[in-house]
C-alpha cells in the first residue's frame, strides 16, 4: 500500500490590526534663517522603511516626513519679510502583539499619516505632533503534503473531497525611481529658487504585458518659487506630467488575477535648464513604492477519511487553512462639498493649490453589499486678500458614504479594502466660498476563509476481531436524519458498492426513512 500526496502551498491572512503611533518632537530654526513670523502650511507623509515579523510580534519601522512653510521676520528693519520651508523627518517605530506570527510569515502595511499639527513655541522653535495610522496585515504560508489517493489499497475505502482555493503566488515589494521633467508655462518668469512643492500620483493603472508590470498615470506637481527678476512677488505653477513605468514582477500567467498598490515615496525637486540655457524646467525625481501579488485558483481532489472493514487504520492529520476569493472590484464614487472660511481666515483671491486624502471610518457589511463612510481631507493653499499675508493655507473635510453590490457576504468572510483618492479639484466660488470636487477609489477584495483536515499518513493496525464478531453479519437498517451512506458502511464493516449493489441505489444518496439491507464484509 502506498499513499500517494500532493503537495499544497497556501497563504491564509493571520491576522489584521490596526494601530496607531504618536509623535511629538520640537524643532530649531538653523541659525542661517530668519525668525518665524507666521506659519502658513505644512504638510506629511508617513513612509514605511521596515516590517519584521517574529514570535507573536511584528516590528513596524517607518519615517514621517515633513515641511513647513513660514512666513518670516526681516531681521534689518523688522517688516514682514519672505516665506521660508523647512524638512526634516521623524522615525517611529510600533511592536504589534500578533497571536502565532513567527519570521516565516509575510507582513505588510499600508501607513497614513491622519493627523499633523505645526505650533509655533517661539519665534525660532516650533513643535511637530502627529499621528500615524498603520494597517497591518500578517500572512502565514503553510506547506502541507495532503493524500490524494492510494495504490494498492485493496480492501480499503477512501472517501474524496474537492477543494477550491485562492493561493498567493506572487508577492513582491519593489521601490523604482521615477524621474520626470516639465517646463513652465512661458507666462512664467525664470526660476530662481523652489521654496516649496507638493507632488501626488493621479489615474495610475496598471497592467500584466509581456511577464512586466506596466505602470501608467500622471505627476501632479505645485511648487512655490522665487523668480530671478528682482522686485517679482512670488511665483507659483501647477503641473501635470503623464508618466509611464515598467518592471519585471515575476513569472505569471494569463489566467492569473493581479494586484498592484502603487504609492508615491520620498522625493525632491530641482531645477534645470532649457534648450536655450535658462532655468524653467522642473526635474522631478520620486520613489515609487510598488506592492505586487498575484492570485492563482487552484482545485484538488484530497482524501478525507478512510477505513477498512479487515483492519485499523490510524490517521496522521494536518489542518490546512485556505481562502478562496470571491471578489475582486474596484468601485468610484465623487464626492463634493461647498465649504466657507470660518474664523479669521484671510478672505481668498486666488486658489493656488489643493492637497487632498481620503479616510474610511466606518464599515459597514450586508448580505450582498459594503458601506463605506469617511472623509475626504482638502488642505487649500490660495493669495489672501491680506497684504500682510500674501499666502493662506485652510483645512477642511468632507464627508462621503458610499454602497458597493457584492458577491453574498457572511461574519466570517475576509474583507480588504484599500481607498485612495483618484481625483480632487477646488473652484472658487467667492472670497470666502468654494466647492470642493474629488473622487474616492475603493479596492475590494473578499476573500471566504475555508478548512480542511488532510491526511499526512497512515497505519494499518489489525482489527478487533471481537467488536467485529459481535456485529450481525445481516442488519437491517432505517436511516437516520444525521446518516450518509459512507456512515453507515463504516460502522457496519460493510462498504458504499456492497449497500448500494444490494440496495439498488444508483447513487451515493440516501434519506431519512430509508430501509436499508446491510451484510457485514
């Protein structure tokens, strides 16, 4: 007798937590700037740097980077004088208590910064709090040598069952730089300094061509900057640069489903010139941060139990988790909100630039669809009508709920979801009105969580020759509600074609009520 196995490589989500991580540091002004007078925005990302799983833990190690942008003090004659940024970046570090991780497992983590604030202590001193939001998602991968059949097995019964599962067969984590120029509008005077800029990834697709990942989308780029011609106030430009990107992710095939989480990462601006020698255009030069997996279905017949009705038979089992996903989609919703300035807020004349991202509070599940409420966060940088001021900054949220249709969902389905905005645009609509227009991208993936016992191995043992002489070699039998027909052969020392020969049934189903003639082996 020889059991004969199949080898099964799954990847089941452990575990998913989120947690959050609080910073709080104070920062100098270098002695080579002026004194703060004012601070007019600031903006943050939070950047993953590594995720290590080990024994029921998983270290989360990232960097908050961020810049402020301020008003300055003329220290010759005390007037107001120009606007000033200053960068710097904050690690943090989150130990997440997971039940059964171990360093073979896979971890990963979407982090966003949810909240950040700028105060001023003193005219050279300022203090920076925040607070990072991390997601974290913890795979465990099992190998697992299942039977799947068995030669030379006479006398023995074995009974089969089909599984369906979802495997991830590709996982990879790539970080490629992408390095885009543009020129300004001619309009515009020469640069001579960036003292500010903010960049954001909009309408990125991607796609399986050729065993590469192509990676498609546009730069959306504002920058502040100081012009060469004296006595010119402050220039700023807003510009978009479509972008295309490839790499290698690994073997796939076509029948494989694909996911591709293309985030934007640490970066810079500078300054270079043209084809006539003047400097006007923009070289921007930023980290695309690139998670991959790809998701395989697969089937396998598997024995799940055996007997005998000669001998005994001890079973080695192994549990085998598995999922199976049940929807993949990608589901777009605009959200828009009129909002006016409260509190002293300078009054608006132009609108320069709009940051925006998206939060998901709450979610809600049906039998066959998902609620997703949350906010969509604008930070508006706009020329006030304060000659003082000549650039304001002002927060604001928008809430947005939205109804996906879904496969039928239950309590023990694995939901994922990922927003990002595609999308956010502001018109101004007085001097202390606009209306903000953005689109919420939603990724849903549900997967249905599923196990099984497999068998590893097997010993024959010999039977109670006893217990077997005590059972009528003839039983008549009336099933029961709770019986199957594998049930009661087994307990009959009989087998399924001997009950189903003598019966005349045509197949392996049988109901309550059911008389039924047993001979024993």
């Amino acid at each position: 007798m020889e059991l004969i196995k199949k080898e099964i490589h799954t990847s089941v989500l452990r575990a998913s937590k989120y947690t959050q991580v609080t910073i709080d540091e104070d920062f100098n002004v270098p002695d080579a700037k002026p004194d703060i007078e004012k601070i007019i925005t600031y903006r943050g990302t939070s950047v993953i740097d590594e995720v290590t799983p080990y024994e029921n833990k998983v270290k989360i190690i990232g960097t908050v980077c961020f810049s402020v942008l301020y008003k300055t003090v003329n220290e010759e004659n005390g007037v107001l004088g120009q606007v000033e940024v200053f960068s710097s970046e904050i690690p943090f570090e989150d130990i997440v208590n997971v039940d059964g991780a171990d360093d073979s497992d896979y971890a990963e983590v979407r982090s966003v910064l949810e909240d950040l604030s700028v105060t001023m202590i003193n005219s050279r001193k300022f203090e920076v709090r925040g607070l990072v939001g991390n997601a974290l998602m913890v795979y465990c991968k099992k190998d697992v040598n299942a039977a799947s059949r068995i030669d030379n097995g006479q006398g023995i019964e074995c009974r089969y069952k089909e599984i369906n599962f979802t495997n991830m067969e590709l996982n990879k984590h790539e970080v490629i730089r992408l390095r885009e120029e543009a020129e300004i509008p001619r309009s515009k005077s020469n640069i001579k300094e960036i003292i500010w800029h903010s960049a954001a990834l909009r309408n990125t697709e991607t796609r399986i061509v050729s065993d590469k990942l192509q990676i498609r989308g546009e730069l959306e780029l504002f920058a502040i900057y100081r012009s060469e011609e004296e006595g010119i106030p402050l220039q700023y430009v807003s510009m978009t640069q479509d972008f295309s990107q490839e790499t290698e992710p690994g073997e796939t095939d076509e029948d494989m489903i694909i996911e591709a989480l293309v985030t934007l990462g640490k970066g810079d601006v500078s300054v270079r010139p043209d084809a006539d020698g003047e400097p006007r255009v923009i070289l921007m030069e930023y980290n695309l941060d690139i998670k991959i997996k790809g998701f395989a279905d697969e089937s396998l017949t598997l024995i799940s139990d055996m007997y005998s009705p000669d001998a005994e038979l001890s079973m080695m089992t192994e549990e085998c988790s598995y999922e199976n996903l049940l929807m993949k989609n990608s589901a777009k919703t605009k959200v828009t909100g009129k909002e006016r300035l409260r509190g002293s807020n300078a009054k608006i004349m132009q609108v320069c630039s709009v940051e925006g991202d998206v939060e998901p509070d709450n979610v809600v599940t049906d039998k066959e669809s998902i609620t997703v409420s949350g906010i969509v966060k604008a930070v508006i940088l706009y020329v006030s009508a304060d000659d003082d001021n000549p650039f304001a900054a002002w927060n604001t949220e928008i809430p947005f709920e939205y109804t996906v249709n879904t496969v039928p969902v239950s309590e023990n389905d694995s939901i994922r979801i990922i927003p990002s905005l595609e999308h956010i645009s502001v018109q101004l609509l007085g001097i202390d009105e606009v209306e903000i227009k953005a689109t919420v991208n939603l990724d849903i993936t549900i997967f249905a969580k599923g196990k099984i016992n497999t068998i590893s191995d097997i010993e024959v043992l010999p039977i109670d020759s006893a217990k077997k002489a005590a059972m009528p070699e003839i039983v008549g039998y009336i099933v029961k509600p709770e019986d199957n027909l594998w049930s009661i052969a087994r307990k009959y020392y009989s087998t399924t074609d001997s009950i189903k020969a003598l019966n005349n049934l045509e197949s392996d189903e049988v109901m309550a009520g059911d008389k039924l003639i047993i001979v024993k082996s």
